[in-house]
C-alpha cells in the first residue's frame, strides 16, 4: 500500500517529462499578463500617478504594503512602467526566464497594490496563482525562449524536468472549475435554485453581456436559460474529472476552448479568461506525446527531403547563428551544410560559386529553389514554428529593401561580431 | 533531495490551494469563525465567478451639474482605459465609487477630469427586476461633489 501511494505520487508530480508544452504555455502567461496590465499604461495620470482615482485590496495585501506602496512618488510609477514592460518582454521572449517572471510578478504586485480599480479583479488573482507557480522554476524557458538558443542545445526541446509544475498548473485550472460549480450550487450560489442565465441575458445595456446575436432569443426563453445554466454547471463539475481521464481528455480540452470562446463571445469579462486558461487546459496533453508527435515529423521531414543551408563553417560567427537556426529547428526541416567541406558547390545547385558561398547564407530547398541572404529568412519563417512572430517583420512592406542591407551589412562584418583575433581588420571577408 | 523538496513544495502548494479555494464558503462555516486568509495570493471568497445572479441590477451614474443643469456623463468618459477583448465599463468597475469612502478620492479625480462642471452628483441606480420591469429604474443619490 506505502509503495503504491509512493509510485503513485512519483508519477503524479515527481516523474521526469519534457517541458515543451511548459514553455509553450510561457508565451501565453506572458501574452496574457501583457494585454491585461499595459493598457492601463496607456492612461498613467488615471490610473497611477498621484492623479488618479486609486482603489486598494486589503484582502489581498497587508495594511503596511499598501501604505508603502502608496506613497510611491510618480517617479517609482515611471520607473515600475519601464521595469515592467522590459522583463515583460524578456519573459514573453524567455530570456533570463525565470528571473524576468519573478521580476515580472513583482511588478505585478506593485501596480496591483498601487491601485486594484483596473487591474484587479477576480481572474487577476487567478493569474497571479499561475505568475507564482511559473516563479518557482526555470523550467518554462527550456524551450520557445532565447534561453534555449543561449544554450545552443539543439534537443532543448525534449529537455526532461520534474512534472510537479505542470501537474499543479493542470490542478489549478481544473480545481478552479470545480470550484466555480460547487459554489454556483452550494454557498449563496443560486444557480440551482434560481435562473442567473435568464437575468443575465436580461441586463440592461449597460450590463456584463455583450449584445450578441442570440441574446433576445435566449432573454425570451427562461426554461432554456435555466437548463444552459444547468448545463454550464455540471460541465463545470465534470470537466475536471474529464481532463484527468486519458480517454475523456482530448475531448474535455475541446469543450473547455469552447467554453471560453462562448464566454468572451458573450460576456465582458477579462481577457485573462480567453489567453490564459485555453493554453492551461493544452497542459493536459501529455508532453512524452507532444515530442513523439514532433519526432515523427521530424522523422516526416528526413524522408521527404531537407532544406540545406549553405554557411561559411571558418566563421564563428556563421556557425553560431547556424546553430542557433538549428536550435529554433523543431521539425528537422534544416540540414546544414559547411561549403568549405564541398568539394564543388556547383554540385549542390548550379547557380551557386565559392564566392557566393561566401558572401551569405544560402538555403536550397528540396524542390531545388534557391535563395540568399535575407531572403532565406523569409522562406524560413513559415517553416520553423520559433520564426513564426517574425513573418508579420520579415514580410512588414519595405522589409524587402531593408532587411537585404541590414542582412549585407551583417554578412560583411560578421568576422568582427566573434572578435576573431587573426581577423580584426574584418580582412577575412573578400 | 531534490524529489524530497519538490515533494515539500507539492504538499504544502495543494494544503494552501485548496485550503483558499474553500475557506470562505466552506471551512469557515464548518468551523463557526472566521479563519485567517493567505495574504499575496488567491481572492478573498474562493473562486466564485457569476456564483450568485440575482433578478436585480446596480450600478452607478456620474453627473455633472453647470448653471444648475445636470448632465449625465459617459463613464467612458471617466475611465478611459480600454481593456483589451472587454469593456471595463460593463463589468460595473464604476459602482466601486459608490461608497462614500471612495467619495472624496472619486470627487478630486471627477474636478480634474472635467473642470467645466460646477458640481457632479454620484448616484446609485438600481433596476429592482431586470425580467418583471425592465425599464423600471431606481435612482438614489450616493453623494454630491461640491
């Protein structure tokens, strides 16, 4: 029995996985704590400084942190506004990850105690839940993040970590449904004994549903409401239990996305609902099946044919940036290839000389199409899921004519970026 | 060691988690007082989003008065930070000025917002069935920003 309970919770929490499906989740939290926080950026004067209309949570705070917060003078507001928005962006990007979360979470911390008239609410203080679990391990930048490409590990993406993390993220989310439910129809929640859906449909215009497009038809119809309210409730309850259920789960997941495309379709409520908790619920699926599912099709990629990339293996500077490529590679799509290593170039396509070779990278794809330079990187962006943020930069109008230069520019003075000692005059490049 | 402060963490993270999640509704009937809340994490009453709808609807409106004329003022108005994906608005974020312990706070930020107004009004309105009598519409002043 001792030994059951004790291999039980190993696997519960203590059981190695990989954390790719963490560090997906990563850019979520941060996404989420990004459009929630900053738009109250926007109006500092309303909202922060000594200006503005300030509400304070002593619930959540002690009475000497609010008054030590409160007497920031804007100069702290300033300065927290910069901090903020630098190591969010560092956790968005996963750079120095961890630190840049905790960092973060403090600043969070810091506005919400200045004033909690905007930003607090109560799926605020379930995102700082999910901020605090995110603070206790690195584990989120393993992969998605600048942290891996500093690695320069190329299978950072089947890192294998402790899964206590993700599995306390899995029990806060379905544990919050649970809840949700129980208090619906236990406490002073009324939705068994009364019809909350046929009221809400019923607000004014001024109220917390949105006017969508079947709200008279439902506001007419209280037995409907009633059962939708029902519904809502025993899927609450259900949900949790079908998440854990391996072969409930991938339907479970489905019907929670659902559930909250429906709820910000409908209802005014904070976004944090709509780009935190749908990525909570992917932390179901098992990581093991995440990386097999990427092996295969890097597996797919071997068969099929991969694109070569053409670099100059004597610069240190090209090799990095070629591994990094590698690094950002997760379906195997890229196969490197070291010019000096070729006997003739012509052999890998024959438009392609030593010297151009030399000039800049070039990437053959297996239908034979060639390309250079920046250009490469235009093609690469569809193909290499961490490239992806960068198709909106790479095809942004008069990216075309700057990127070339930016990247020539580059190229021309790669020898120097590595501070090779036999080259500081950048004499290598011809 | 490792497995045992991971293991450490685990149970002492759950034994907060679920302790918060039902202290306010659950344990502190079952206990007769009121136990002490975890301060810097987890809401005040558990996770309790739309638990209780009632048929009635509050909220509160802001008027500015000039020349002895009142003038409803649009409470996007006054508070113009737009969130994203939602409207603050409507998630009644403005019957927080209500209490009249926001009262001054809220008067000083209504006179540097709209410094034309001589006066503003705050007022609790409240519709006492939103499915009987929709249009039915209680107003109560909540206090007067001389």
């Amino acid at each position: 029995m001792r030994m059951s309970i004790i291999q039980w919770w190993g696997r519960a929490f203590l059981e190695l996985r990989p954390s790719l499906g963490l560090s997906f989740f990563r850019i979520f939290v941060a996404l989420t704590v990004g459009l929630h926080v900053l738009p109250s950026f926007f109006h500092l004067q309303d909202n922060y400084l000594s200006t503005a209309f300030k509400t304070i949570n002593l619930h959540f705070f002690t009475p000497e942190i609010i008054e030590f917060v409160q007497k920031s003078p804007d100069a702290w507001v300033y300065f927290f506004v910069v901090f903020f928005s630098v190591t969010w962006f560092f956790f968005l990007i996963g750079l120095f990850s961890q630190f840049s979360c905790i960092l973060m979470t403090l600043c969070c911390y810091y506005f919400y105690a200045l004033n909690a008239f905007h930003i607090g609410t109560l799926s605020w203080d379930i995102l700082l839940v999910t901020l605090f679990l995110m603070c206790v391990t690195p584990y989120h930048g393993d992969y998605f993040s600048v942290d891996a490409l500093r690695s320069g590990q190329r299978d950072s993406y089947k890192r294998f970590r402790p899964f206590f993390l993700q599995r306390l993220l899995q029990l806060q989310i379905a544990s919050t449904y649970f809840y949700t439910a129980l208090h619906k129809i236990t406490a002073s929640g009324n939705w068994l004994t009364d019809n909350p859906m046929y009221y809400l449909m019923n607000y004014p215009p001024e109220g917390v549903v949105k006017q969508f497009i079947f709200r008279e038809f439902f506001a007419a119809r209280p037995e409907l409401c009633y059962v939708i309210g029902v519904t809502i409730v025993v899927c609450e309850i259900l949900l949790p239990f079908l998440l854990f259920i391996p072969k409930t789960r991938s339907g479970a997941i489905g019907l929670g996305i659902f559930f909250h495309v429906v709820l910000v379709s409908t209802f005014h409520v904070p976004t944090i609902f709509f780009f935190l908790f749908p990525p909570q619920l992917l932390l179901f699926i098992n990581p093991k099946d995440i990386v097999q599912w990427v092996e295969k099709k890097r597996g797919q990629s071997q068969n099929k044919g991969r694109a070569q990339v053409i670099y100059d293996g004597h610069c240190q500077f090209c090799e990095t940036s070629i591994n990094i490529l590698l690094t950002m590679d997760l379906f195997g799509y890229l196969k490197p290839v070291d010019y000096h290593t070729i006997e003739s170039v012509k052999t890998l396509h024959p438009n392609l000389t030593k010297e151009l070779c030399h000039s800049q990278l070039h990437l053959i794809e297996p239908d034979g199409t060639l390309s250079g330079g920046f250009f490469i990187f235009r093609r690469l962006c569809f193909k290499i899921p961490m490239l992806y943020p960068f198709i909106f930069v790479f095809y942004f109008p008069g990216s075309g004519i700057a990127g070339p230069l930016v990247y020539r520019w580059v190229a021309k003075n790669r020898y120097l970026f590595h501070r090779a000692k036999i080259c500081r005059d950048n004499a290598c490049f011809r | 060691m490792r497995r045992r402060f991971i293991s450490l963490f685990v149970l002492v993270w759950l034994f907060i988690f679920y302790y918060e999640s039902s202290r306010h509704f659950f344990l502190n009937p079952f206990f007769g007082r009121e136990l002490p809340k975890i301060k810097f994490l987890f809401p005040p009453a558990g996770w309790i989003m739309f638990f209780n709808v009632d048929e009635g609807y509050g909220g509160a409106e802001v008027y500015g008065i000039k020349d002895g004329q009142r003038y409803f003022i649009n409470p996007h108005d006054i508070l113009k930070t737009k969130a994203v994906g939602y409207d603050n608005i409507h998630r009644n974020v403005l019957s927080e000025v209500l209490s009249s312990y926001h009262g001054p706070a809220f008067c000083r930020f209504l006179r540097r917002e709209f410094p034309g107004y001589e006066q503003f009004e705050v007022a609790a309105v409240f519709y006492p069935s939103v499915t009987e009598n929709p249009k039915k519409k209680f107003y109560r002043a909540a206090y007067v920003c001389e």
